[in-house]
C-alpha cells in the first residue's frame, strides 16, 4: 500500500516535471530572440541588436554598386542596421583579444565613433524612433550611450562648411582619433600615417556594409575640427576624421559587371 501510494506520487511528480518542460519548450520556441538580442533601452543606454549576417550581396557587388551617396530620401536607418554598420566598422571580431573588424597598427585603436541621430532618424524595429541626440559607441559592449540629447545635424552641417547632406541624412557617424593612443608606441609615424589610415579602413567598412544594407554614405573630411568636437560634445583628446552620413539613397544605383568589362574593352582598344 505505502509503496503504491510512494509510485503514485513519483509519477505524479515526473508528469509535473514533463509538463513543466514541455510548456518552457513551447514558450521558447514562440520566443525566438534571446534576451540579448532584444533592444533594450535603459536610462541613456541602448544595448544593440547583436551582429549577424543580414544581407546576401557579395563583396564584390558591395564594391562594384559602393558610390559616394549625397542625397537621401526622408526614410531612417533600421537600428538592427546601424548595429550592424557600427560593428563593421569598430566591432569586436575577436573575442579572445578583442581584435576589431578594421586593422590597426599595434591593435592600439585608437579610433572612437560617435553616431549623430536626427529626429525620426533611427526606427526600432517598426515600433518607433530612438530619441534625437549624440551618441557613443562602446565597441566591448556593443552599445550606444547618450551623450548629448537633441538634433544637433544642422549645427553639424554648418561646422562642416554647410555640406547639405550632413544636414539631411537621417543620421552621421563622427569618427575621432584618440592619436596618444597610437603615438605613445611609434611617435610621428602614427600620427601622420597610421591613424589617418585606420580611419580610412574603417571608412571603407563602412561604405561596404551601408551598401549591401541598402544604404547610402560619404566620407566627409572638410570641416573645423573644434567646432565638430564642440558639437557632438566630444572629449578634448578626441579629434575629428571623419563624418560619415548614411541615409536611404534618394536614386538607385544603376551598374552592372558588364558595364566594367566594356570599359576595359574599350580602354584595352585604345
Ligand atoms: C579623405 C576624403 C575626404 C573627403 N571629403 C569629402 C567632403 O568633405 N565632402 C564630400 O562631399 N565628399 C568628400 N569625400 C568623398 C569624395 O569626394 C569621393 O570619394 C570622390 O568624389 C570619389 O567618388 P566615390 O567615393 O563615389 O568613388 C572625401 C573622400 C575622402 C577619401
């Protein structure tokens, strides 16, 4: 009797346990994202949306349709992109010593990016906008952290000589050298060669994967770097390189491989 009564309740106790799995099993299924991957907005902090493969061009068809673009449509850029564009530039590529998607000398980084979002700029996920402002990218945690709340694009455009595009593109990356950083180890040499070209590899990244995302982007190197500091209310140490806007290209890029080969036929001919 006592050993029946002891099964009825070990059985009982094993179809509890079999329910409860099957229910957390449905309810993850259901739930796809992992709790990392969700937007989470806290305080003036955005944790982003982790870096996946999200586009299927090719990277010699990024190059090829690539085209310094100065005009965009009023659409914003998705936050699952930027995420995207922010981590091919200066992401962690490298998890055991957090080695970047852009080269640098030494792997002393000295490069930080900044990301000017307009009004409507950033949409998340189709459910709204982030808020207008300046902020930071923070390349460990994969995260933007409010610097300076407010639409600050026309006040950019004009520290960049009026460069209309800096104006109207829903959002710009500001990407500022740290030079000690890289000076302290290999002196002038750093600061005349190797910053600039980091800032260049990472421009180039960010070219490429604004291309494959659909999106359109410049390099812009003309403007007063204490004014552009000023601006995005960067550190004293932190000089501005690059601003780089990225919007939906207002025209669509028409060019084909076989448009180059034509090229190289009739060059060849000549
Ligand atoms: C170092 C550098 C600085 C640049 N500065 C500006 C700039 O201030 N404003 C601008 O509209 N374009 C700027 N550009 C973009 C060039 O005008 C553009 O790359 C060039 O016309 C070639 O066109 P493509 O990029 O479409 O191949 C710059 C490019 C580089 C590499």
């Amino acid at each position: 009797m006592r050993l029946a009564s002891h099964i009825g309740l070990l059985a009982s106790l094993v179809i509890t346990l079999l329910l409860v799995s099957y229910i957390a099993w449905i309810v993850y299924k259901t739930d796809t994202t992992l709790p990392l991957e969700r937007v989470v907005v806290r305080d003036s902090i955005i944790f982003l949306p982790l870096p996946r493969k999200l586009t299927n061009m090719s990277v010699e068809e990024a190059i090829l349709y690539r085209r310094s673009i100065r005009e965009y449509t009023s659409d914003p850029v998705e936050l699952e992109h930027l995420a995207l564009i922010l981590w091919s530039a200066y992401g962690v590529t490298d998890p055991i010593w957090g080695l970047r998607a852009s080269p640098s000398a030494g792997a002393t980084y000295p490069l930080e990016v900044y990301v000017v979002i307009g009004e409507g700029g950033v949409m998340i996920r189709g459910e709204g906008y982030m808020a207008p402002g300046v902020y930071k990218y923070d390349v460990h945690k994969h995260l933007l952290l409010l610097v300076k709340p407010g639409d600050v694009r026309s006040e950019l455009a004009e520290a960049a000589l009026g460069q209309k595009w800096v104006r109207d593109a829903p959002i710009s990356l500001v990407v500022c050298a740290v030079f000690e950083r890289t000076t302290q180890r290999y002196g002038e040499r750093g600061r005349v060669r190797y910053v600039p070209m980091e800032a260049g590899h990472l421009g180039q990244n960010v070219y490429l994967m604004s291309t494959a995302l659909g999106y359109g982007t410049v390099v812009i190197g003309a403007f007063f770097d204490d004014r552009v500091q000023s601006v995005i209310g960067a550190r004293l140490d932190e000089i501005p390189l690059y601003i780089i806007p990225i919007g939906v290209p207002r025209e669509p890029r028409r060019i084909d491989f076989t448009d180059i080969w034509s090229y190289i036929e009739v060059k060849r001919s000549g």
